[in-house]
C-alpha cells in the first residue's frame, strides 16, 4: 500500500480540479476474499480486499455488507463500517480521508452463516458509498462470492428390536437403530456405540457397535447391535447412552443420546405335583395323569394348553385345554392313556409343552416329568396284600365285637 504526504494546498488542488485525475469515478475490485468456505452454523470473520483501480480518488469511504439481507451470510454487530484508511485519515493528516488509484484497503466483518443453508456458492452484496473530488455522493455494489459446504446431520430416527418384544434369559436379541442424514452433505464414516451395562451385555465380542463408510444427505441407514438379556432381569425400562461419530472432508462431530429398551412382563410356568391312578402303573392298564401347572410369571397367559409327549408305549388323549391362566394361578391338566402290555418296568421321562398366546404371540416351554411303570406281579402282589390287609381288619373288628357280646 502507498504512503502519500499532502499539503492543505495539494488537497485543495485534487478536489478542485478532478480533471488533473480524469473525470472517472473511483473504481473498486475486490481482489481476495478470506476464508473461502464457510459452512452452515459457523461464525467466523469475512476479510475482504479493495483496490481502486480507477484514475479518480476516494473520499471517507464506507462498506455495508447484505444491506437487504438478500443473502444467508449474515454481518455481526454493525452491517456499516468505515474502512481502515478511511478510520485513519480521522484521525490524523496522513491520508486526508482519500483512497488513490492502486490503493488497497481491508475491510474485515465478524459473520454467521445460517444454520441449514444448502451447500453452494452465494453471492453476498456489498455496498460501497464515497464521495468523490467534488465531495458528490459516490456508491457502487460489488458481490461477494463465497462457497458455502454443506454439513451432514446425523439424527435417530427411529429404534425397534428383533424380536419385537425383549425377554429376560434371551440371547442375540438385535437391536436396530435408524440414523437419517437430515444435513447437506454426506456423513462419512459412521460409528455407533452403545454403552450397555447390566442386565444387557454384549452378545458377542463388539456386538454393541456397528460402522458404516457413508450415509448420503437426506438418506437413512439401519445399524445393529446385539444383546443378551440376564436371566434376572425384572420387567421395564432401560436406557443407555447411544454415542455417534461421523466427518466430513474436513471436520469431526460427535454427539450422543439416550436410547430406551423394554424388557417386557411375560407369562411362565412351573409343573408341579404330578400324580398317576393307579400309581404305580402296569403294563397294559389304564391310568390318568394329573398335572398342575402354575403361572409363576408376570403376565395372564390366554389360551393355555398342555401337550404330552411320551414315548410310544403310552397311548391316549395327550392334549388338555386349559383356557386362561392369570398370573399366581394354577390348573390342572388331565391326560388319560393306557399302557402298553409289553412295557418293561422303568420310570420313563415325558415332556409336556404348555402352549399359549400373549396378544398376537404364540408362546410356548417345555417341561418334563416321570411316569413309574411296575410289573403286573409286583401290581397282583400289591393288591394281593391290599385285600389281605383289608380281611384282617374285618376279621378283627368281627373278634372285638364277639367278646363285647359275652
């Protein structure tokens, strides 16, 4: 930039006689705008170069950025503001308040750049107002480019489980989380982790993070995670902080936010009290099985109903309808076979599967008990003695009576 000493009488002479300099306005070029690329959201500061490149002089030059906010590139403070020289020549007799042919000046602006602006080049106005050699009022309006580059924005858009519903004593259960790119540029390098903690814990060795390479603006991505669920677990809600990283070209970001699961309430069963008549059984007899069936679980189970299986020797109405069961509640599930006549004396294992429904869900578990077979001597034996014992009782009570009699 030049340095120009002037007398009273110099100065007198440039803004009485323009003719000396031609009749030609000033004439500004902008020839560097600093920083180049700004991005949505940001607040930075706009250094922009003047130079005059016109024969005429300026005086108290003064610049307004977007003076009919037509642009997203919005001033901070001040939209008008006197340029360096031109604070200066105030101040002191240096440069009288004038910009000179080849002169550049710099004019620097604190701005912000709006949130959600699309990425692209803006052209932002800036109003330059002088006054000239006859002291006229001079403007002239410049544009400002600028490359706006746009940012992703990761949000959660949405969590579900597969199964729907989580059961405590589950393995593998997945959990599905939707990231939506709701930004103006492509999210790259997507990672999600969940910091789990008991009664969920990692499925399998980094089961609770998933990565992506790129998620594009206005598309969505499904990550999945895997838990198992503890066998304690009580019925209700858990959060956990769900952590997000992504970049783009140039930046990191990072946020995280709580995520909500729901180990639900569920029906369950316990078999107890098991009986057999006759017990023991023998081959080729009839018998009944009476099971009790109690629904020690958090929920009313609908629709119940039992399913014996047994090995081939025992044949019979195997399925026993029990209808509804509410939670603390028990029912008995009967079951009438017969033995087969070749069945060897043993204590065979049988499953009996308890089947009921939970709104649309069917559900089921397994059980298992033993049903005693004895041979038929050890079954005549034993009714052999039931009578035996029966017939001294009567003979006894008969003796008891005869002696009262005397």
């Amino acid at each position: 930039m030049k340095k120009l000493t002037l007398s009273a009488l110099g100065l007198a002479l440039l803004l009485l006689a323009p003719g000396v300099f031609g009749a030609v306005k000033a004439d500004f070029y902008i020839t560097a705008v600093e920083p180049k690329q700004v991005y949505p959201g940001e607040i930075t500061t706009l250094n922009i170069t003047l130079k005059n490149l016109a024969p005429e002089v300026a005086a108290y030059l003064k610049a307004t950025l977007d003076p009919n906010d037509v642009s997203p590139i919005d001033p901070i403070g001040a939209s008008k503001k006197y340029l360096n020289k031109a604070e200066r020549a105030q101040k002191s007799t240096e440069y009288f308040g004038l910009i000179l042919r080849g002169d550049e000046i710099t004019l620097s602006l604190p701005i912000y750049v709006n949130r959600g602006t699309s990425e692209g080049v803006y052209k932002t106005p800036l109003l330059l107002e002088w006054k000239d050699t006859n002291m006229q009022d001079v403007s002239e309006t410049l544009q400002v480019a600028l490359y706006v580059k746009g940012e992703p924005a990761l949000k959660i858009a949405k969590i579900r489980t597969s199964p729907q519903e989580l059961k405590r004593d589950t393995e593998n259960n997945d959990v599905i989380i939707t990231l939506e790119n709701a930004g103006k540029a492509s999210a790259r390098s997507v990672r999600i982790k969940a910091a789990f903690s008991p009664p969920f814990s990692e499925a399998y060795s980094n089961s609770d993070a998933d990565f992506v390479a790129e998620i594009k603006k206005d598309k969505t991505y499904d990550f999945t995670l895997s838990v198992d669920i503890d066998e304690e677990a009580k019925p209700g809600r858990y959060v956990f902080p769900l952590m997000v990283t992504y970049r783009d070209e140039n930046r990191e970001y990072a946020f995280t936010e709580d995520i909500v699961l729901v180990v639900e309430s569920e029906a369950d069963f316990e078999v107890r009290d098991v009986k057999t008549s006759p017990d023991p059984v023998t081959p080729g007899a009839d018998f009944r099985v009476n099971v009790v069936v109690v629904n020690v679980g958090q929920r009313d189970a609908e629709s119940v109903k039992a399913v014996l299986k047994t090995k081939s020797f025992f044949t019979g109405v195997k399925t026993d309808y029990l209808g509804d069961i509410k939670v603390g509640e028990s029912k008995i599930a009967t079951f009438e076979l017969e033995a087969d006549r070749d069945v060897m004396p043993d204590n065979y294992e049988n499953d009996i599967k308890i089947i009921w429904t939970e709104g649309e869900k069917r559900l089921e578990q397994i059980d298992s008990f033993g049903i005693t077979v004895a041979s038929r001597n050890n079954g005549d034996v034993l009714a052999k003695a039931a009578g035996a014992a029966a017939l001294l009782v009567v003979l006894t009570a008969a003796l008891l009576l005869r002696r009262k009699r005397r």
